[in-house]
C-alpha cells in the first residue's frame, strides 16, 4: 500500500491522528442524554420562540448568519455551524467575529484562524450516509442541519428538534447578473432581514434534503432515538411532527420540575 493510500484510509478509519480530528474528539459524547435543537433560519421562525428556546434545558444550534439577530435579542446558542461553500466565502469574516458558542466549519479546506473553530470533513456520497463520527466525515445531504444531527449526535444527543425548517424557498434565477446560472439572487426565503446581503446564493435541492432528513431519521430511530419536526411552518414532511407551543409545554414543564 502506497504511502499516501495508508494515511487516507487511517485517516477514514476514525483514529484521531491529525489536530482536527483530536479536537472533534474532545466532544464525544459530552452531551449524553441531553435534548437537542436546531434552529433553521426559515421565516416562520419568531423572537418569541427563540426567548423561550433560550430558556429550556437543552442543546442549541444556530447556523450560518443567526448571529445577525443579536444586536435586538438576547440567545445564547451552545453551537454555530456552516458548510455553505458561498456563505462561508461572503462571510467569513463576520461569522469568526460575530458568532456564539462553540464555532464549527464544514469545508473542503481549513481556513484562516483556525483556533477559532473546529473543522471537519465534508465527504458526499452517490447515497446518503448518516456518519455517527465526523472524525471520519460528515454527510451534508444538501442541509447544514443535517450536517449539525451528526455532530449532535457523536456528543450524545439521541432526541433532536428541528425548529425553523421551513423547506420552502423563492428566488430570482441569474437575475441577468454576471454569475453562473446555477445561482440565484433575492431575499425573503429568512427571518432575518437583507440575509444574503445581496449577494449570490445556491438554491438547495429539496429531494435531496429530504431523503436525508428521512435517512437521518431512521439512522437515529434504530439507535433509540426520535427526530422530530417542530416548526411552526414547514413543508418538510417526512418528520414526524408536533406543534411548537407543545413542545415548549412539555419540556418548560420538565425544566421546572
């Protein structure tokens, strides 16, 4: 075996061996046991939600540009996250400054600043593939929250909420800018306002989110645990779902107990 083909499958086999790895390995199964949400930026998403979610006894994830919303909200989420190749590009910057909590970053390439995050591998599949260790790779299948389930759940989460998803998306094809036809332009598709600041962004392939979100799904079932859609708004259906304001009576009323 070629030298080079030895350190790839050492590296594919979930030994921890470079100092990426080592730090994602610190996290293994820190939070055993605990609840989980992930927060989508979707526009169904309301501050009043958010201040209750602030206040609940349970693992937070908030992606990409969330930190927008701190200057008029007070949210303390426990993770940052994104995998946006475009996002990552346009805002990079304002994302290693502006973020909360723990900071992951899902590229092809460390970046500058790298003390600042953790960094891991994004690996795509022909299939689907829901990684329980992101030592290894993580599997986006087109969503940062389906990126975020697989890091939750290397921590110990085995009960997730997706909050926010709202899987539906407008936009202004090429918008007969100079920039590729595969790109689009236009706002609206977040709660938070000028959000892609006018710039490009890539429109998600909803067939590909949602097999897998139903992947993922059927991954944490058999493993114990339950996915579930509590968004106030959604048009992701293949999780089961329950309304938010049930949610929130349900585990508020636990947290005072």
């Amino acid at each position: 075996m070629k030298l080079t083909s030895f350190v790839n499958f050492v590296l594919e086999s979930g030994v921890p061996i470079k100092h990426w790895q080592k730090n994602l390995s610190s996290f293994k199964g820190i939070h055993k046991g605990k609840k989980c949400i992930l927060i989508g930026n979707g526009p169904s998403v309301t501050y009043g939600d958010l201040e209750k979610i602030d206040g609940l006894d349970c693992i937070k994830f908030v992606f990409n540009r969330f930190h927008k919303v701190y200057t008029s909200l007070k949210f303390t989420p426990d993770y940052t996250l994104s995998i946006d190749p475009l996002f990552i590009d346009d805002f990079y910057d304002e994302l290693i400054n502006e973020h909360k909590g723990e900071l992951f970053v899902g590229h092809h390439k460390t970046l500058a600043n790298d003390s600042k995050y953790n960094w891991f591998k994004i690996k795509t599949n022909e299939e689907f593939e829901f990684s329980d260790n992101p030592i290894k790779f993580v599997e986006p299948g087109g969503s940062v929250v389906v990126a975020a389930l697989q890091i939750a759940y290397f921590m110990g989460c085995r009960d997730f909420f997706v909050y926010g998803i709202d899987h539906s998306f407008s936009k202004n094809e090429n918008n007969n800018r100079d920039t590729s036809s595969t790109l689009a332009f236009g706002e609206g598709n977040h709660f938070i306002k000028n959000y892609r600041s006018d710039k490009a962004w890539c429109p998600p392939n909803t067939e590909l989110i949602e097999q897998a979100f139903l992947k993922s799904k059927l991954y944490i079932e058999a493993n114990g645990g339950h996915l579930i859609n509590i968004s106030r708004r959604t048009q992701l259906n293949v999780l089961p779902k329950l309304g938010f304001d049930e949610f929130f009576n349900r585990l508020n009323h636990k947290h005072d107990n």
